[in-house]
C-alpha cells in the first residue's frame, strides 16, 4: 500500500480517505485463527520443484488437484 505524505496541517477530509484506504486494505487480508472460505476463486498452491497445483473438491467432498500452467 502506498500512502501519499501526510499535509503539514491536519485535514480531516485527508485523514478520513487514508483511514478508509487503510480499512479497504485491512479487509482484504488474510486474518490468522479464522475460517478461509475461498468461494469461487481458486485455491493454488507450488510445489518445491515450481509446479503449481489446483486443488478442488466434488460435491460428495472429495478433493484432486490438477496442474496449472504458468
């Protein structure tokens, strides 16, 4: 995240938009210690080697994987 200067007096209107920048970019992480759902986005992972996998579940819960290319 890239935050302009701070003004050299304080302006309310520049410390509400830099509060809601910091707020979008809060909500858009990951939070430790609480449920990932992932919905219809994809979850990849990389292999050691480089190789990157998808991982994907059926409706009876059973997962596979199946490579992506780069």
């Amino acid at each position: 995240m890239n935050l302009p200067s701070a003004p050299q007096i304080y302006n309310p209107v520049y410390q509400s938009n830099i509060n809601r920048e910091i707020a979008l970019a809060d909500y858009a992480n990951q939070k430790k210690n609480a449920t990932v759902e992932i919905g219809a986005g994809r979850l990849v992972l990389q292999s050691p080697n480089g190789t990157r996998y998808e991982i994907k579940v059926d409706n009876s819960g059973n997962l596979s994987t199946s490579t992506v290319s780069t």
